[in-house]
C-alpha cells in the first residue's frame, strides 16, 4: 500500500507560549496516524514563522533537532495569517501528498484530523473543519460572526459557515488553489471555488489555553472587510442604487415642500431642509467614495505583482 505523506501546516506569531505544547499534542496525532497506516512515516508538521518577535522562531529550531517530524519555515517580515498560511501550504504542495491546516494555538479539535484523512483516502480532494457552535463565543463575538458569514453569502461570496482556517487539501487541490495569483487573499472564499469532492467534520472549539488571541477587534473588521471586497462588487451595486434613491427622495422632497411653502401649508425655510440633505448626500458620496477607493487601492496592489511574502529560512 502507497501511503500518502501528510503534511500539518501550523502559521505561527508570537506563539512562545503555546508552541511546546501544541506541538506534543500534533506530534502524538503524527504518531498515531502513522502507527495506523493510515499516512507515510515521512509525514511532518510544518512550522510557519510570520515575522514573530518573540522567541517562537528559537522554539520551532529547537522542536525541529529534535524531532524528525518539525519542519519550519521562517518569513522575513510579518506579512498576516492568510499569506504565511499559503507559504506553508506552497511548501507542502512540492513535499506532501495532502496538507492540514491549523492555527497554533490548536483551538480547533486536533481529534478530528484522523477523520479528515479517512476522508481524504475516501476520495475528498477537501474537507473542511467546521465549529459545530459558538455557545463559548462571547454575544458580541458569536453575533458579527454570523453576521460576517451571512453578509458574504448575500454579497455572493460562497464561503462555509463557521468555517475559518481549519481544513484539509490534497495536493491536487492545492495546485488549484495556487493558480489564483491576487495578492489580496481570502482563503476562505478563494477554497470552496476550486471544487474537487469535498466534505465536512464538525468540532468544538476549545478555549485558548496560553497567550493571547491574534485577531482582536480591529484585526477581525480588517479581515471581514478584505474577504468583502476582494471577491463582490456589489457593494459598488449597492451604493450606485442607493445614490439614485436618494438623488430621487431628494427632488421630490423638494417638490414637496415646495409645494407645501406655496399653498401655506407649512412655513418653513427651505433652506434647513436643504442643509440637512445636503449633508447627508455629502457624507453618502464619502462613503461611496471611500468603498471605491478600497477598490481601486486593490487594483493598484495587484497590478504591481509584488510578492505575497519572502522566505528568509527553511528548516526541513
């Protein structure tokens, strides 16, 4: 039997705390995965660096002499999840047969990878991790989380719900996934347009154990914001028909005032009204824009074809 070399792909940033830990536990899944025939003895965990500034590149060099199954992979500059995730996962495209993805901080339940890789042999090219609910999740958190998820749906996006980072993809897969060339990245939307057979496994997701989260409040409206506006143009939409609504409210707001003022109806200066509603216009043209701007900002991005990141070392 061909056993396939299974690669765990582990973005990390500033995760001293948490790295000695999560590493015994992905070595002992590795373990027992293998002892099951289920992947190769050449199988690994690969350690992704993005530009920590702590001491995790010094724990990942040291976790890699000492065991045969760490790699790591060390970027020269901080360059955000998404894009160390892919420096991973372009890695593993070239040294494994199959690819799992998960954050450090292993949040998401390590006990399901034995199940993505009984999918995996089943003949799913990607099988995605999915939170089977958010009752740990604060009212705020569990509410613009789903409020995310269903605004990138209506927006057109085919995203998972409640799926993040977590998932396996065959090799295959991931050469699909590298034909996509945007230097603005949203895996999220990006992986279920591949297509190839895929599945899903549900999980609960644990409390974070050390160290403190990478995605706070700003960070999360950034990420949102981007998985928008890289992959639906109806914003745009939306803006252009709610200028002509307005534009339109407006004529006839004046017309009926006027209206109003000529049968003395009502004495009011129109000129309050047309202050209030030249503000408003004002600040809607902002807004629009501003949404414009985002999208000609990305256009210049990626027409400068810089690349998504550098890799300063590799250990393997």
């Amino acid at each position: 039997m061909d056993l396939k070399v299974l690669a765990i792909v582990v973005p990390c940033y500033n995760e001293e705390e948490v790295l000695p830990s999560s590493n015994e536990q992905l070595i002992s899944v590795l373990n027992n995965l293998i002892e099951a025939n289920k992947i190769s003895k050449d199988s690994y965990i690969l350690y992704v660096d993005d530009g920590s500034k702590d001491r995790t590149w010094s724990i990942i060099s040291s976790l890699y002499e000492k065991s045969s199954l760490v790699k790591g992979l060390k970027l020269s500059r901080n360059k955000g999840h998404q894009n160390a995730l892919l420096a991973g996962l372009e890695y593993a495209k070239d040294h494994a047969d199959v690819s799992i993805s998960i954050d450090a901080d292993l949040q998401d339940d390590i006990n399901v990878i034995s199940k993505m890789v009984d999918y995996y042999l089943e003949g799913h090219d990607i099988v995605y991790g999915v939170r089977s609910d958010r009752k740990k999740d604060s009212f705020f958190k569990r509410f613009t989380a789903q409020a995310f998820y269903k605004l990138m749906n209506a927006l057109g996006t085919n995203t998972v719900y409640n799926h993040a980072d977590f998932r396996l993809m065959s090799n295959r897969a991931l050469e699909g996934l590298f034909k996509y060339n945007e230097v603005n990245v949203f895996l999220r939307g990006i992986v279920p347009t591949i297509g190839f057979k895929s599945e899903i496994v549900y999980y609960e997701r644990k409390e974070r154990q050390a160290g403190v989260t990478k995605y706070p409040l700003k960070k999360m409206l950034s990420f949102a914001f981007e998985g928008i506006t890289s992959f639906s143009i109806k914003p745009l939409t939306l803006i252009l028909r709610t200028g002509i609504f307005i534009s339109f409210m407006s004529v006839m707001t004046f017309i009926i005032l006027l209206v109003m003022d000529l049968m003395h109806y009502q004495n009011v200066d129109i000129l309050v009204y047309l202050g209030i509603l030249i503000c408003f216009l004002l600040g809607l043209n902002l807004v629009g824009m501003g949404i414009v701007g985002q999208y000609v900002g990305k256009n210049y991005v990626e027409t400068k074809a810089r690349p998504r990141y550098i890799v300063e070392e590799i250990k393997d």
